[in-house]
C-alpha cells in the first residue's frame, strides 16, 4: 500500500489539541502543503438537490473552515461540498466577501453552504440570523440555521414549535426571493415530541433540509445515527432531504446513513484523524457499495431501508 501525506503528518496532528490541529491543517491546505490526491469520480455519486450538483454525496461539516479560509483546498481534496461556519453577525461580512472574492477567481468548483449559528452575547437571536442571512444570501449555494450548538444552551427554546416556526419564517421574508435553500441543523437530545414538532415545521415551513446531528458513541441515549436519520426521515415522510452527520469514518458509516434516509453526508472528526484526502477515499468505498448491491446512482439508495 502506498504511503500517503498523512499517513506520516497524521500521528503528530492527533496528539495535538482539535484546535491547534485545525488551525495546523488549515494552514498546511492554504499553503499547498497537503498534497491533493487524483479525485475519484464516478456518475453512480452525482447527486441534484436543491437543484445543485454534488460531485459526491460527502460534505465536510461546520466548524472546520468556519470563516471560509480554504474552501477551494477542500473541494480539491475530495469532498462534493463544505460547509462554512458556524458564522455569527460578527464574521458574515468577511465571510461574505472571501466567498465573492473566490466566485470572481473561479477556485475549484462545488458546493458551499454556510452556516449561521447565534453569538452567544447576543439577546436577540431572531435579529442575528437574519442579519447574517442577508449578509450571505448572495455567496451561499445553501444557508444552515443552526440550532444545534451545545455552547448556546438558549437556542433550546428553539426546538418548541411556536418559537421555530417564528425563527424561520421571520429569516425567511427577511430575505428576497432569491434566496439560497434554507436548511435546519438539529442536535441529538430532542425528545419524541421535539422531533415531531420539528418535522411538522418544517414540513409547514418548507424548509428546503434537514442537518441531522446524531448522538456520540458514548452518548447512551437509546438510539444510534443512523436510527435518527431514519426516525427523522419517516416523521418528513421523506419529503424534505437530509444532511446526515457523526461518526462517518467509512464508505460502510455513509452508505447506512443513506439507506436510513439521507441524501447527503457530513463528518468532521475522520478529517482531524485520517487527513482531508479522506472524502476521497469514502467516496471509492461508498460506489463500491453501491454497486455491489445494484444501484447505479446514490440517489436511488436513499431511504431504502424503508422499503424492505
Ligand atoms: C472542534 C469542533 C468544532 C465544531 N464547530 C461547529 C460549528 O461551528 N458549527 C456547527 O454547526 N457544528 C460544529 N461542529 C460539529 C460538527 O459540524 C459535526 O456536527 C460534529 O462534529 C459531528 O460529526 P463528526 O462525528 O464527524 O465529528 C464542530 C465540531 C467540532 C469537533
């Protein structure tokens, strides 16, 4: 087996903090560093949402190039689409610009959503998603509201339907008609009646997604990843496409997450620890799966597990 970049830098980045790694490899992607591998394309991965074309269904999620530094670099490595963020009111607008100034130089192509999550000093959450919302309109293939953070325990108040249903549809007249899709990203602690207010909303809203975070390995709270992927996708009736994210360390982690429901996936944490070249590698292990059991596009394997 070949030895790649990582395989020799990866045992050094792990010992490091998540912060201090991050800011390492975010500095290694801008400076060219980190070699690109060849990417893997194969048709059987392009999926249409939103009316937007994903090379591949593997997404990098929010948190890693929060304030958009080297998403280019990251689409290079493999991934179909990045997710800026989390940005509040004070980074929209540098944000907004690096993302323009990267439209005018035509980087490497793919998605970028961004993700706008409440400054925790803020006392008006409602103002702050929609002043970001304006201030990335005009740069974001799609916009995350995000009421996932657990450093924001007041966004809680959030997962009532009442409060959600104001939180989106104030964001969303706030905005002109040409407004990126709007997406939800919900953490994994709702309870049962949280969830199916949840999917009530956004179903009424017409929110465009759903990000779906699922609860940690160690979290012992009755359910896995991809059992909420699937409980979420049966309470939307599988109307409204899911992001799925946690714990995808593999093509095998991916392809459960697709058959339980959804459309596109994230990870975070497989970045730190096997390097970004990882998407790439994902991609490869999910068509294999794919193929194997005779699908010929990823699109038809959403939701499968539904239909036994
Ligand atoms: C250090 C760190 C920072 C993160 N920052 C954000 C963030 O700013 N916004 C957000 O929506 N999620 C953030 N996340 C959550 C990730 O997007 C993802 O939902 C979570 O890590 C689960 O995926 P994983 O198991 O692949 O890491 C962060 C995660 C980590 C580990």
């Amino acid at each position: 087996m070949m030895i790649g970049f990582y395989d020799i830098v990866g045992p050094f980045v792990r010992l490091l903090k998540q912060k201090k790694a991050r800011s390492l490899a975010i500095k290694g992607l801008k400076w060219g560093l980190v070699p690109r591998p060849t990417l893997f394309n194969d048709p059987i991965l392009e999926t249409t949402l939103w009316g937007l074309k994903f090379r591949t269904p593997i997404g990098l999620a929010a948190g890693f190039d929060k304030n958009a530094e080297v998403p280019g670099q990251l689409l290079a490595q493999g991934f179909g689409s990045v997710e800026i963020g989390s940005i509040d009111s004070k980074t929209a607008e540098v944000v907004a610009t690096r993302l323009i100034r990267r439209k005018k130089s035509y980087s490497h192509p793919g998605i970028i959503g961004i993700n706008i999550l409440k400054d925790k000093l803020s006392n008006d959450a409602i103002a702050e998603y929609i002043h970001c919302s304006k201030a990335i309109a005009q740069c974001a293939d799609y916009m995350v509201i995000n009421i996932s953070s657990p450093l924001v325990p007041e966004l809680k108040a959030y997962r009532q339907q009442d409060k959600l249903a104001d939180l989106l549809s104030q964001t969303r007249s706030a905005l002109n008609e040409n407004t990126p899709p709007l997406l939800l990203k919900v953490a994994p602690d709702l309870s049962d009646e949280e969830k199916k207010g949840i999917a009530a909303v956004i179903t009424k809203q017409k929110v465009d997604g759903l990000i779906v975070v699922g609860p940690k390995k160690t979290e012992n709270v009755g359910f896995t990843s991809t059992e909420l992927v699937a409980q979420m996708y049966t309470l939307t009736e599988g109307k409204t496409p899911i992001i799925a994210v946690r714990g995808i360390t593999s093509g095998q982690d991916a392809y459960e997450r697709i058959k339980a429901g959804a459309s596109l996936v994230q990870f975070y944490a497989a970045m730190v620890t096997k390097g970004p070249a990882h998407a790439n590698r994902l991609a490869i292990e999910l068509a294999e799966l794919l193929k194997r059991d005779g699908y010929t596009n990823v699109s038809e394997a959403v939701g499968a597990d539904h239909n036994k």
